[in-house]
C-alpha cells in the first residue's frame, strides 16, 4: 500500500455488485427505465390507479355515512374508486403514447400523461374544475418525480453502491474539507505492538 490509502480495498467488484446490487422496486417503474413500453407502463399506471382508487373508498365510505351498508359501499366505490383506476391508467397509456410519438425518454411525456390523467378525473366528475386542478396537480407531481429520478445520478442518490461521492461523503462539511479518518495516513506501518500510554 502505498502512502495515505486506505487499510482495506473499498472497491466492489463486478461479481458482487451483481450478485448482491439492489434493484428499483416495481412499484416506481412508472419513473425508471424507458417510457417507450406501452404494455408495461399502462399497467403499472394501473396499479397506481388501483391503489389511489383504495385509499378514496376508505376515505369516501368514512365521510359519507356512520353506519356501514353493503349496497351503499358498492356505490361508494364505483363512485370514487373508479376514477382513479381510469386516472392512473390513462396516465400510462398516454404517458408512454406520448413518448413513443416524440422518440424521447424525458420528462415532458409525464407532464403530458398528469394532463390527460387530471382530464380523465374531471370528465368521470363532469366538472372543468376538478379535471382543471386534477390535471395541473398531476403534471407538476409526475414531472417533478421524473426531474427528480433523472437527475438522481448527478447528486449522488443512485443505487450504485460504487459512486466515490458514496464513499467519500464522510469528508463533507460546512465551508471545509474534514480530514481523512483515523489510521488512513499511517495504514502501511506495522504497529500491531504499540503500547497505548
């Protein structure tokens, strides 16, 4: 080793970075990867859709009535389950049309997909201003998301265990450079019997 490295290799080699690297979680591949795959993006839109949709029923169903009615929920639900479910799945569909049409993987096709998902919610509701806010509140969520997820690897956020930005983070301070850790400048000597005074 030579003067003022490490004790120990901090590289990852490629064997173990495959084999033990973690991978995106499916339920935010609607941001990762190519926005080219209609199938693919259409569904996961749908799934979004679904649990949107989940989390207004239970909402609705608590804010309508006191007492629980069976033909009363089936209601509920179709009401405001429904256009969420088509909400998030236009969204894919739209989404992924869009950046198929313009041959590009960037964030305009997912302010394009919240438009049309917002529109979607105010045409089920029949109200311009619903699908108005819907639309606006979507575009500004799904591009601020994909803004985030492409610029993730500039920052340093990647899941990429070997970035140095990663290993060497400990050095960064207010206005000033921390200094190395202990034991980095003098890791080639031998001082397995020093005696601590």
């Amino acid at each position: 080793m030579g003067e003022g490295q490490p004790r120990y290799d901090t590289a990852i080699s490629n064997e173990y970075y495959y084999k033990y690297r973690s991978r995106n979680p499916v339920i935010i591949s609607l941001f990762y990867g190519s926005d080219r795959n209609i199938p693919e993006k259409t569904w996961i839109g749908f799934k979004y859709g679904v649990c949107a949709g989940v989390f207004a029923v239970v909402m609705s169903a608590g804010y309508e009535q006191t007492k629980l009615v069976f033909s009363r929920e089936v209601e509920s639900a179709i009401k405001h389950g429904t256009p969420w479910v088509i909400a998030g799945t236009v969204y894919g569909l739209s989404m992924s049309t869009i950046a198929n049409l313009r041959h590009k993987d960037d964030e305009l096709n997912h302010l394009f997909g919240g438009v049309a998902a917002g529109t979607a919610i105010g045409s089920w509701y029949k109200s311009a201003g619903i699908g108005g806010w819907a639309a606006l509140i979507f575009a500004v969520f799904g591009l601020g998301i994909k803004v985030a997820q492409s610029t993730e690897n500039e920052r340093g956020f990647s899941n990429d265990l070997r970035i140095p930005k990663r290993l060497n983070r400990h050095r960064l301070g207010w206005f000033i450079e921390r200094p190395d850790h202990e034991g980095i400048a003098d890791g080639d000597k031998d001082d397995s019997f020093k005696r601590i005074k």
